[in-house]
C-alpha cells in the first residue's frame, strides 16, 4: 500500500488491483492520523459516525496537496493534477474508483450529499500555485483563498448538515483567516518554494519591498506591512467566530479551536515584533492543549448557564 503520492504515481500497478472499501477508509483513517499532528487531536471533539467522513475527505485534499508541493517538477504536477481532477469527474459520474481515496469517499459524497464545486475548487487553487508565485494586492490573496482555504470551511459544514448562505459567510472569514495566519506563519518556508504571499503593493505602501523578502531583511517598513495584514486577519477571525454557537457543540468546539488556533499563531507573529523571515513563529503542544482546554471549559460554562 503506498503512503505517498509519487511512491503511488511512480508504480500505480503495484497498487495491488481494485482496492475494497474496507481497505480503502483503512487507507484514508491512516493518512488522516498520520499526515497531520492536529488532526487526531481535533477529531475525537467530532460526532463519533463522523469520523470517518473526515479522514476521507481530509485524504482528498492530502493528496491533491502534495501532487501540487511535492513532486518537484511543475510540469509534472499539472498533469498529476489534472490525472487529479479527472478522477473526481469520474466520482460524480459514478464511475469506478481505481483509487483508494475516491473510493473511501465516494459513500462520504453520496451520504451527505456533498457538491463537486468545493473539490473541483481545491484543485484549482493547486494548479493555481503552479504559476503564480506573488500577489499584488490583498484582494488577489483573498480570491486565492477562496479556492485554496474556503472550500474546506464548506465540506465540514456540510457534513455537519448545514448549507445557508450565513454559516458559509462566516466559514469563510475563518478558512481565510486561518490561510493568511499561516501564510504569515510560514514567509521563510514559502521563500524555500520561490513563493510570496505577502501582497506587494501593501509591502511599497510601507517602503519595503520584494527584494527584502528574498534577501530576508526585516526592515521596518516590512514589519509594518505584516502589523497590517496581522491586524487585518484578526478582523476575520471576528467575523468567523460566531459561527461556532450556531452549531452542534461537538462541531462547535473543532470550530473555535480553528478560529482562536489562528489566533495564537498571529499572537506569536506579533510576539517577535512581525520578524517572521529571521524565525518561523510556532505553537507548542502546551499552547495547543491550552487552546483545547480554554475552549472545552467556555463550551461548558455555556451549557450550564
């Protein structure tokens, strides 16, 4: 069984032939716990029959994700990606899933009834990251974001049994938020695959410029750009935040800890003085179970009162 998306294209017939569903949501509750630290830790919080939901659909965006960032040779990953985005087609053509993923979530689609567009979206924004490497201006982030973060927000809330136009408008605010505080979070990193988010026109407002970011000078002028994208992202953390009390409290509290962990990480931003190309601001485990525990104990004083 390979783990690994260019283990898997580099040898597809070693597959092993038709995968089984019992093999296939094996597959996907594996890469789900393993693939990402939070993951586990968060999911317990869910509704228990929608575990499994979860992990295949949290599967689908791994791997579309390291087709994009970890193949290494762009022209490839467009053509994995477009291989990607035919066996979703195919998924709701109801045709016969050869790969474990689509064949996990396939029973996740049809259950909940879950719309192409967010995966169809993700896709895009993967091929997006293909070409485009600097933005200049926040709104062409935000327009980034709606393919790349706002689909995600959506799936969990269908799978929660929620579709209104309110509850979306409010995911949105927190998927946004939570890809700027990380894209915040994660300049140096970014760098290392030739990538700027930081919106350029907002770096020249300040009297900084490209050429900082790629030589890595904090000078003021980009410290004061990051204090006003920070300041911004705050600002959609707000929006977002209530969308956690008018949901199920399980679902809820997976909700919160999104809004208020994207919090802590532009806390740290700031925390340095917004210096995030000499050091990547990072959340201990301490600080992620303090998260957990803040928000356990305010869902429980709610219920109470």
């Amino acid at each position: 069984m390979f783990l690994q998306p260019k283990d898997f294209v580099a040898d597809r017939a070693a597959m092993g032939g038709v995968w089984t569903p019992h093999e296939s949501i094996a597959y996907t509750r594996w890469l789900a716990t393993h693939h990402y630290e939070n993951f586990h830790v968060v999911s317990f919080l869910l509704p228990k029959h929608l575990h499994q939901d979860f992990y295949n659909v949290y599967s689908f965006c791994r791997w579309a994700d390291d087709l994009g960032d970890e193949i290494g040779d762009t022209q490839e990953s467009l053509r994995l990606l477009e291989w990607w985005r035919g066996e979703t087609a195919r998924l709701y053509e109801s045709r016969e899933a050869a790969h474990p993923v689509f064949v996990a979530l396939r029973d996740t689609v049809m259950r909940h009834e879950l719309p192409s567009e967010p995966f169809f979206d993700l896709i895009r924004a993967f091929v997006h990251d293909q070409t485009v490497t600097r933005y200049e201006t926040l709104d062409d982030v935000y327009g980034y974001c709606r393919y790349s973060a706002n689909p995600v927000g959506r799936l969990v809330l269908y799978l929660g049994g929620y579709r209104d136009a309110e509850r979306q408008r409010m995911s949105d605010a927190t998927c946004t938020g939570l890809q700027l505080a990380n894209f915040w979070q994660d300049v140096s990193v970014d760098l290392g695959k030739d990538r700027i988010y930081i919106p350029l026109g907002v770096l020249r407002k300040h009297g900084a410029s490209e050429a900082d970011v790629l030589a890595r000078r904090s000078t003021p002028g980009f410290r004061a750009a990051m204090a006003e994208l920070v300041a911004g992202t705050r600002e959609l953390f707000a929006v977002g935040l209530p969308l956690a009390r008018t949901v199920d409290r399980r679902l809820a509290l997976d909700l919160e800890l999104f809004n208020r962990g994207g919090l802590k990480i532009l806390d740290k931003v700031a925390a340095q003085d917004y210096d995030v190309l000499s050091t990547r601001p990072r959340t201990g485990k301490v600080e992620r179970v303090a998260l957990l525990i803040g928000s356990l104990v305010r869902w429980a004083w709610a219920a109470a009162a």
